[in-house]
C-alpha cells in the first residue's frame, strides 16, 4: 500500500445522536417511531464516516427490511442516545448491519437488523454492490486487528 493510501476502518461505527424534547411522548419516554429515525441518522453518519474519505459517499441504497427490538425505555433524563452499527454480511446487492442504541446510562435500549439494497434509480432495480463500497463493508465486518503478542496462557 502506497504511504498516501488509506485503508478502511474496522470493526464497529458509533454515533451519539440528540434526543430532542419532542421524541418524548405523553408517557415520558421516547416513542417508539423515533429508534427508527435515530438508526437512519446513525446510518447515515456511517455511510459519510465510512464511505466518505474514499469517494463512495454517494451510493444510493434503500431500506429494504427492518427488524427492531425494543428492549427498554429511552426515559426524559437521557438527552442523548449511543448507536453502534455492526456489519453482519454482506451480500452481493446487499448488505445487513445490526444496530443498537443505547440511554445516557449506557443501557441497551433498542436493537435492529438492516437489510440495505445498491440501487439504480434510474431502473428502479437493485445492483451489485460496487467494489470499492465491498472493500469498505467487508473491513467493516471485520474485528478490529489483534496485537502480534500471541494467545493468552
């Protein structure tokens, strides 16, 4: 690899996102609705963060699946929410990630799984994922790199 060239980063993206006053609903918790505004902010700063520095950050990708748990309550003492996205696989015109969001208190309160589909708008059909945005995905997937000092004994 040339001295220039940069390499993709590994392993897991994390965002902090704003909770705003008007995420609560009449309950004093976060509606429902808003985990899945909060993942798409969060996916969007990782297509910018990941994608960006090599040119590839305007993709286009549609949602093409979204399963979400919710685990527990976002509550009004949280002002700002953690979102981690983990790349599970990646496929040939897609590619699935996991996301969880997590309270001021470092609580898990949300998880959801991705499915996002390469896409020509043009022909309103999905394409093959291009292969710099593979390159990306596929070190995204993978763990962070482990020290050269062997296995623990």
């Amino acid at each position: 690899m040339s001295p220039g060239e940069q390499t993709p980063d590994r392993g897991t993206f994390r965002c902090t996102l704003q909770v705003r006053w008007a995420d609560f609903d009449q309950f004093g918790h976060v509606n429902n609705v808003k985990y899945i505004e909060y993942a798409q902010e969060a996916r969007i700063l990782f297509v910018r963060s990941r994608f960006g520095p090599f040119g590839l950050g305007n993709l286009p990708q549609v949602v093409r699946r979204v399963e979400i748990d919710h685990l527990r309550p976002v509550l009004r003492d949280s002002t700002s929410v953690d979102v981690e996205i983990e790349v599970e696989h990646v496929g040939t015109t897609s590619y699935q990630i996991r996301q969880t969001i997590f309270d001021a208190a470092g609580e898990v309160c949300c998880t959801l799984r991705v499915v996002m589909v390469a896409y020509d708008s043009s022909t309103s059909t999905a394409v093959e994922i291009p292969t710099g945005v593979r390159h990306v995905l596929e070190a995204a997937h993978q763990p962070a790199a482990i020290t050269d000092e062997g296995p623990a004994e």
